[in-house]
C-alpha cells in the first residue's frame, strides 16, 4: 500500500514516470488530525480529500457492504502541498515539518 517512510507515516509507492496530482501520506495511529492541525500552526497546507468511504455516502447507503479498511483509510489520509515548480528547499521543510510533529 505503500513505503513506510518514517515511524508513523507511509509514503506513496514511487514508479518511473509517474506524476504526482496530488501527494496524500497516511498518517498512523490516530495522529492524523494532530499532523494536519500542526501544519497549519506552521503555514503549511494540507488536505484531506476524501474523509468518508463511499459505503458511508447518503447516495450510496445501503447498497454497499461495510468497508472497514476504506474506513479505516478514511481517518489516515493527509495530502501534502505539491505543484510541478515546487523547489526542493520547500518539500524539505514539509518533510522536516512532518517528520518533527510524528517523531
């Protein structure tokens, strides 16, 4: 599901010649809210796209079983500011920003 990067964080899998739209980490045990919150605190945006499993959608209820690792995916997914001219020394303070609220 992906590369676990750091105690706490996992990562995308990384191919040749793919491209990022979007850059969304899953944020373990819980502290996903604590992470984003933080970020803000620190001028860093961040988003989560899609907090709700399509079980739990009012156009979807009922016609779908239970889906707890999409619920559970649900509570873990952070996506990270990235653009294509996106420099080096602003992904590595993300990181660092990241890496100090998890640690």
């Amino acid at each position: 599901m992906g590369n676990t990067s750091s105690p706490g964080i996992v990562t995308p899998e990384l191919a040749d010649g793919h491209v990022f739209h979007q850059y969304t980490i899953r944020v373990l045990d819980g502290k996903r809210d604590q992470v984003q919150k933080y970020l803000g605190e620190q001028g860093i945006g961040s988003m989560i796209y899609y907090p709700v499993s399509q079980d739990q959608l009012p156009v979807y209820q009922g016609q779908y079983p239970k889906m707890p690792v999409s619920d559970l995916l649900g509570t873990e997914v952070l996506s990270l500011p990235i653009w294509p001219e996106m420099a080096s020394e602003n992904m590595a303070v993300v990181v660092h920003v990241v890496s100090g609220v998890i640690g």
